[in-house]
C-alpha cells in the first residue's frame, strides 16, 4: 500500500530583495493512511512551504513528492485531497450550504441527497444555524468552522489542513478533534500543522519539529513519553532559584527541569530557604521538547 505522503529530499530557495532564502531544506518525511502528521515550528519556520510543496502551489522544488504514490507535479495526485488554509477565502456572497454544494459540483459528486449530506456536515460543524445566512456576516470561528465542513463533505482521503484550531473557542476545538479523531479511525490521512502544542498532542500520532527550513526531528507520543519519562518540571515560589538553570517565570516564581532522583533533595532546599512548591509534573511534553529541540538546534 503506498504512503498518502513522502517527502524525498526537498529544499525549497526563494529570493526576497534579491536575497535568497532557503524556505526548506533537504526535507524528508512519510504520512501513512490512516496516521495524523503534526508539523511544529515557529513562524516562519517553514510549515506553510512545505504544504505549499505538497499542494503544487509551488512546484521549482528539488527533490521528489509523492501524494499515494503519484508524483504530486500531476493533478491527479490531488484528486482526493482536501485543503483547509490558515485562513479560509470563502467566497462572502455565498452560504455556507452553498459553499459546500459547490465543493460537491467541482469535485464531480453528484449525490440525490446532496442538500442533506451538506446541511448533515454543517451540523457536524455546529454552523447549520447559519446554512443561509451569507458568509460575510459570519464570525472568524464559523468561517473556519465552514471552511472544515466544506473539506469533509467531499469525503477526502487525505485532509491537509495549516493551523485548523485557530480561530475556534474551546468548546470549538474539542468538536473539530473529535471529528478528526473519528476521520482517521476511519482510515483517512491527515497533515497539519498547529501553533497549539496542546492541539497537537491530542490528535498526532507522530510530530515533524521544523526550523528554519530544517526538519529537525520526527517521533511519536510513545518515543516522546519513553525519552522524557524521568524528567520533571517543577513550579515553585521563591526568592532565589535552586540553581543557575531554573526560569524565572514572574517575581518570586520560577520553573525548573530536572531528574527524578533530583527531587527529594529539591524540595528539601526549597523548604529550608522558605520556598513554597507549586507543582511537579512529568516533563514528556510537547512544548517541553519542542523548546528543548529549538534550543539545541540554536
């Protein structure tokens, strides 16, 4: 069975101001069926590029890609893919039923039931209430609520989406996970990437870590959890660190990693200099190895 993505060797150079730019660099990745790819970097970082690279919106690319296995330079590798943008340019005269009857029409799918599949994703999406009314007078979240309903209703098998939480109150959040927790039991491949560190974890299987073009590290919740499992971070208030390493997170209260068997002896310290511990928890984070990974890679 071919993989829904592979990247072999990309990089990707740009001119700005008649200096040029290495958007991506000698990048090199898989995403199978069924699998959820998170990609994680800062700005700039080279997220947007490289979906950019998968789509053929840029193509003067070195190195090969492949969409199941056809090369993605051909449109029809494309076929069943669905694209969510950071930000969504809807037509804002349309509906939001009428945006996703019009996905149906361009992407050849006539159904007898076309209205109700829609207004069935609109629900799913919690924006039937606004199936009529014009786009233009719809809040960012309910854009970006269309925007996700309208991919689905083609029934993709790979969903490539850039930063798909933004926008979306919690509650907001938690629906669009749940639906694509539900997308990808089903078999259906997903690429995206998110700001929301927290987002990515509940929904990746593995994570890509770019920077600056480069494609530092890719692993799983279980390879993340096994590396990191006797570390800890410790919060506590204080009117001096327990040593140079700690961050001061605001007067008076700073953050500390260390080992497990560094504990005992920590909080000792901490008693005898007045110190009050706030929390101690496991250190296997995303955010915690991403700022780590960010830092090495400096």
């Amino acid at each position: 069975m071919s993989a829904a993505v592979e990247f072999h060797g990309v990089s990707h150079t740009f001119r700005v101001k008649g200096k040029q730019i290495q958007a991506v660099r000698d990048v090199s990745f898989s995403l199978s069926e069924g699998e959820v790819f998170g990609f994680v970097g800062p700005n700039g970082a080279g997220k947007s590029t490289t979906i950019k690279i998968m789509l053929d919106i840029i193509n003067d690319y070195q190195g090969k890609v492949t969409l199941y296995g056809s090369d993605a330079h051909q449109a029809a590798s494309r076929r069943d893919v669905a694209y969510v943008p950071e930000a969504p340019a809807l037509y804002d005269q349309f509906t939001p039923l009428e945006i996703l009857r019009m996905g149906l029409s361009m992407n050849g799918i006539k159904r007898p039931d076309a209205n109700a599949w829609c207004m069935g994703w609109l629900e799913r999406f919690s924006v039937a209430e606004y199936a009529k009314r014009r786009i233009r007078h719809l809040s960012k979240g309910n854009v970006q609520r269309t925007a996700l309903a309208h991919a689905m209703a083609v029934e993709p098998r790979l969903l490539i989406l850039d930063e798909p939480l933004s926008g979306l109150d919690p509650v907001g959040r938690k629906d669009v996970v749940d639906i694509l927790n539900e997308y990808k039991k089903q078999g259906g491949a997903i690429f995206f990437t998110s700001h929301v560190l927290h987002d990515v974890e509940r929904i990746a299987d593995r994570f890509g870590f770019i920077n600056k073009g480069q494609l530092l590290t890719v692993r799983s919740p279980r390879e993340l959890a096994a590396e990191r499992a006797s570390h800890f971070i410790l919060r506590y208030q204080a009117e001096q660190p327990l040593k140079p390493t700690c961050t001061l997170l605001r007067p008076g209260e700073f953050e500390c990693e260390m080992e497990q068997s560094e504990l005992p002896a920590a909080i000792a310290q901490l008693n005898s200099i007045g110190g009050h511990l706030l929390t101690a928890q496991p250190a296997a984070s995303l955010e915690s190895v991403f700022f780590r990974i960010l830092a090495e890679a400096s």
